[in-house]
C-alpha cells in the first residue's frame, strides 16, 4: 500500500517530523543559553510543538540534553576513531599509544567542553541517571563504545594484554571525564587541558611520552580535592 494513502505512514512521519524539529529547538537554544537557561516551555514554543507533545519525546529537560548530547558524542567518537584510522594505515608512520589514544578522545574532549554546562550535566546525567532511560542507555552505549576504542589501541599498540587494556581504558575515560568537567580544569583553552590530559595518560601507561614543556608550560597541578 503506498504511504500516501496509509495512515500510520503518515502518523510515522509526522512523528519525525516532530522529533527532529524538538531535537533543532534543544539544541540551538542549549547552545545558546545553556541547560540552565532554557525551560521546556521554550523548547517546545521553539519546536512549535504542544509541552504535551514534547513531553511524548522526553520527560524531562535533561533528557532532551542527553538526546542532544549523545549525537554530537557520536559524531565525536566517529571522528576519533577515523583519525586513529588514518594515522595507522599502511602509507603513514607508525604512531604510539598515548597518540592514537589522544587522536581518538580529542573530539570528544572538544565536544564535552564546547559548553561546560552542558558537558558537565550530560555526563553526570550518564553516570548517576536510570541506565534503563532510553537516552541514558544510548548514551552509556556509546560510552562503552569509546572505551572499548580505547582497549583495542593499548592492547594493539602498548601489547597489553585483553584484561590489562580494558581496566586502563576505564581509567583513561575517568581522567577525561574529570579533566573536562572539573571546575580547576574550566580557566583553561582546549590545548592545554589536552596536554595535561596526555600527560596523565603517559604517567598512567608509565611511557616516556610526556608533553614538552616548552611547547606546553602551563602543568595543571592544583589538587583537585579542593577545586571540584
């Protein structure tokens, strides 16, 4: 039956429809104003949808966040893992772990601090939300995406083992988490959080491949303990 003629093709589309004009209004005005400046009142007059509507699409202004989120995460991740991609094909120079390591996370470490409030919320909102919120699970899946990016360079490119890469790419997804939210990291541009952020990894994989000071002299080295 052809869906012009088919009610619930119709339905299905003007669904679509709906969504991708709730998740334009999310998006620009999260960008614009931060999670904390925006109601969900103004989403949905922005969306030119009912708050009844938007509320079909997501309950709550935190999880119309993680639906931002999660697609500019993802599009992060596909970023990453092409560079990496890139850097180990056959016609270039061999790279080393903390680098391909660094090429995959720095899209993400980008994306997370694009907006502090809204990259703080969205991870706090994946680590300590319901992982059975549908959002929340595409989120925590692509987190586990990341990290298992980050388990096949170590144990490829630093010849760990299975069990030893997966533990370290847990903790390598800690000290980003960390580095991108933490309020002492929030003064500082991108370059020089990622450097410190290499440095921690280098220190953790115990490499020699620490950033050069001379390039990089700033050393984040405030306790956290008293700047979180």
């Amino acid at each position: 039956m052809s869906t012009a003629h088919n009610p619930r093709g119709r339905r299905e589309r003007a669904k679509q429809d709906k969504r991708e004009r709730i998740m334009l209004a999310a998006r620009e005005l999260f960008a614009q104003y931060g999670i904390g400046g925006v109601t969900t009142q103004q989403i949905a007059d922005e969306a030119d949808v009912a708050i009844g509507t938007l509320y079909l699409y997501a309950s709550t202004k935190a999880e119309l966040l993680i639906m931002v989120q999660n697609q500019k995460f993802a599009a992060a991740i596909d970023d990453g893992l092409a560079s990496v991609a890139a850097a180990e094909a056959p016609a270039t120079d061999s790279r080393d772990a903390v680098s391909l390591v660094m090429m995959l996370i720095r899209p993400v470490v980008v994306c997370v601090r694009e907006h502090a409030e809204n990259g703080r919320t969205y991870l706090h909102e994946l680590v300590f939300g319901d992982p059975t919120e549908p959002y929340r699970r595409e989120g925590l899946a692509l987190a586990a995406r990341l990290e298992a990016g980050i388990s096949t360079i170590l144990e490829r490119d630093a010849a760990l083992d299975t069990g030893t890469a997966s533990l370290l790419a847990r903790v390598i997804t800690a000290i980003m988490h960390i580095s991108t939210t933490a309020t002492v990291f929030l003064p500082y541009d991108d370059p020089i959080v990622l450097a410190d952020i290499r440095d921690q990894i280098a220190a953790t994989l115990m490499t020699d491949h620490l950033t050069d000071p001379a390039t990089h002299p700033v050393r984040l080295s405030r306790p956290l303990s008293t700047s979180l």
